[in-house]
C-alpha cells in the first residue's frame, strides 16, 4: 500500500511533535516543517522512504553535442586574447 504525499506529512509531523515531547501548540509548525521535508525529498534523488537514491534518466538533448558546459550559475571570468605586441622605434 502506497501512502499519500497527505499521509506522509501527517505521519512525519506526528513523530515531530514526538520528538519534541508532545508540546502543545506546535502543531501548525510540525506540519510546516514536515511539508518542508517532503517538498525537499521529492525535489532530491532520494526515494521517499529516504532508504536508497534513484538513479534519474538523462534525456539528451537536440544540440547536446554543442551545448556549452553548464556552471551551476557561476560566471567564469574569460581571459582576454593576448595580441603580438609591436615595438616602437
């Protein structure tokens, strides 16, 4: 039986506030901060259950062959061409 995303927050935030000690009032943050965990977990290579990693299928694409190196967002500083330089007499 496969549990719902719904389940799991439930669940997850019950053992929350369980491991808190049973506070009163926490409720809406041990919700918030299982469904945190589960966005987390769902965008990540893990399996639900957090027990193993799954592996994701690499679609190439069209122009993978001229597609330039990705840099995670970094801007990689290019080095300005060096040109002959000419003596003056």
């Amino acid at each position: 039986m496969t549990e719902t995303r719904e389940e799991w927050i439930k669940k997850r935030a019950y053992a929350l506030w369980e491991e808190e000690g049973r506070p009163a009032g926490r409720d809406f943050a041990h919700w918030e901060q299982a469904h945190a965990e589960r966005q987390a977990l769902e965008g990540s290579a893990a399996s639900l259950d957090g027990k193993e990693v799954k592996t994701r299928k690499r679609t190439a694409s069209p122009k993978a062959s001229t597609a330039t190196p990705k840099t995670n967002g970094a801007v990689k500083a290019v080095a300005p061409k060096k040109t002959a330089s000419r003596k003056s007499a």
